[in-house]
C-alpha cells in the first residue's frame, strides 16, 4: 500500500477500534457521560448505510410529516451526531464572521480555497459554535440523535433507558466505495489521502474508522430483537422505501395518514435530498459529483471499483465472519 495514503487529520485507537482525532475521545473511552432523556430517538449505523437518509425519514415521522424543519436547518444542527468533537476557537469564530460579511465582495478563486470554503461552510450550518455534546444537550425533547458507534460502546443510558434505537445496516461493499468517497471529501477530518485500491486495503483490514464493518453490525444484530431497537436494512428500505416508513412510524408509535407517508417518501427521494442544501451542503470543492455528500445511494455501485481479485478476497472474508449468523443481503 501507498505509504502516503492516510487520514491526514489523524486517528487514534480504542479497545482496538479507530477512530478520528476530532471525535469526541472522552466520550469514546467512557460513554456512560453522555445524558440520554428517556424520549430520545437515535439513528445508529455503520458509516456510509444510509444514515443521513434514514435521519431524513425519521425527522419527519417524528413531525407528523411536516417538512418545515427539515428545510430551514441543516441535518447535523438538528441532529447532532454525539460522538463528534468540532468546535472552532474564537479567533477563527471571529475570521468566519469576517467572511460571511466579505463574501459578496471576494474574489471566487478565494472563495474557493479550500480552508476557507471550509469555514463558510461551517458557518452557512450554523456550526461554527460546536458540534457534538454541548450542542446536543441544548436541544429540546424528543431529540433525534445520530451515532455510529458499535453496540458496546453506545451511550449506555440509551441501553439502559430504553432509548428506542433505528440501527440501519447496508452492503459492505457498497459502504467500502462510499466511505472512500466520503473520506476523501478534502475538509479535516474528510481529508483521506490515496487511492481507492489504498482505501480497500485500510477498508479490508479494518483500519478506517469505527473499524470493522462484520463487528459493528453483528453485534447489532444480535440485539435486533430488543424492544426498543428496529433493524432495518438499506437494500430493502430502497426497495420499498414506503414499508420503510411504516416500519419506522410502527416503531415509534406514530401515527400517519397515507397521504403523509407518500408525502415523506416524495420529500426523502434521493432526488429531493441531493438538492436539499440542508441535507446535501458540499463539503469541498472541484468534482461536484465526486465531492458531494449524498453522491449516489445506489445498491451495487461496487461492481464499478472493485477488481475481480479484491471481490474474491472479500467474499470469501464475508462468507466466513457472516455464516450462521443468519444475516444476508442483496449486492
């Protein structure tokens, strides 16, 4: 492997698994810390199953269907994800406002630097101030919250609360050329350095963050029939992507009219959301359809990165950590 394909932004490691440097590591290495409410709704996965997707549906059914939230506030204000660490310091708090104030009358090519994208970006989210615990917890009840940490180092209040819990699990190898993509977004921590063939070689060995793919959503599966968990799986939400709302309504004892369910599958399309700037706010600069953060949320699009030795190397990993598990899915 390339020994200069690497997470730039650095990662570090915890009971084996890694994990970004701007993650919240205290969090990490002691998740009782994290104050769950007994009402709080979490959307749990692996990186790169469909998580912002599913977050989409379950805001919605959350609000009876009503989209106005989902519009006017970008996804990671309204449902932070936890285990995430960013806060900008004052003095660069200070530049973004500075920015926002200069923007109608920079030049584009400074606009477009990469740093500075970055903090407007940041700033057109509304998280410059932090993202994470602090901004979690100034949220009101219900809370939708995002995780992707394994089952044995989730918040451990939400376990022991009851905190109902939609895990969705996807195809690893769809999630292997997703993640690629999605790490090489060219922001800190999305800053990956290297080659597809580099990233399946960190991807197959477990060494990208949150580590094993077979560890995360097994032990997840092995709790699928908790009261308070609802395994779902991408392949068939996107084959019916209506049961999928009733499913997740079912779950979270709501109640919905057909015509709000048809009306949340419409506004969740991948079509709406890749237009939604609130759910689809690029990142980086350059290859729009590369750098995007909803790309593509196809199943199979693997077929077209994979090489015939790495498929062959991978199922045979996949067919000895998955048998008489007694989960399978659609490639």
């Amino acid at each position: 492997m390339n020994e200069n394909a690497r997470f730039v932004a650095g990662t570090f490691e915890h009971d084996g698994v890694p994990y970004a440097n701007a993650f919240n590591r205290s969090l990490i290495e002691r998740p009782e810390i994290v104050n769950c409410r007994e009402d709080d709704v979490f959307v749990a996965s692996y990186p790169k199953s469909g998580t912002t997707w599913t977050i989409e549906m379950v805001s919605l059914i959350m609000n009876g269907g009503n989209t106005e939230i989902n519009t006017s506030a970008f996804q990671q204000a309204r449902n932070p994800m936890i285990e995430a660490n960013f806060i900008l310091p004052i003095w660069l708090r200070c530049i973004v406002h500075l920015l926002k104030f200069l923007k109608p009358i920079l030049p584009e090519f400074i606009i477009k630097l990469r740093f500075i994208h970055f903090l407007l970006v940041m700033e057109k989210a509304g998280l410059e101030s932090g993202i994470g615990l602090k901004q979690m917890e100034k949220l009101p009840s219900p809370r939708l919250l995002k995780s992707h940490m394994p089952y044995h180092a989730f918040p451990s209040q939400a376990i022991r609360k009851k905190c109902k819990i939609v895990y969705v699990a996807r195809n690893p190898k769809d999630i292997g050329v997703s993640y690629f993509y999605h790490c090489s977004l060219g922001v800190p921590p999305l800053d990956y350095r290297g080659s597809w063939n580099d990233f399946y070689q960190l991807y197959v060995n477990d060494k990208v963050w949150y580590g094993s793919w077979f560890d995360h959503v097994l032990t997840w599966w092995q709790h699928r029939d908790d009261e308070n968990i609802l395994f779902l799986k991408y392949e068939d939400m996107k084959k019916d992507p209506k049961a999928a709302v009733k499913s997740i309504a079912d779950f979270l004892d709501v109640s919905l009219t057909d015509d709000a369910i048809d009306d949340i599958v419409e506004f969740c399309s991948f079509k709406k959301m890749k237009k939604n700037e609130n759910v689809n706010l690029s990142l980086a600069i350059g290859d729009k359809d590369k750098h995007q953060f909803v790309r593509k949320g196809v199943v199979g699009d693997w077929v077209n990165f994979f090489t015939v030795a790495q498929n062959k190397e991978y199922e045979k990993i996949y067919e000895e950590r998955m048998k008489g598990s007694g989960l399978d899915f659609e490639w």
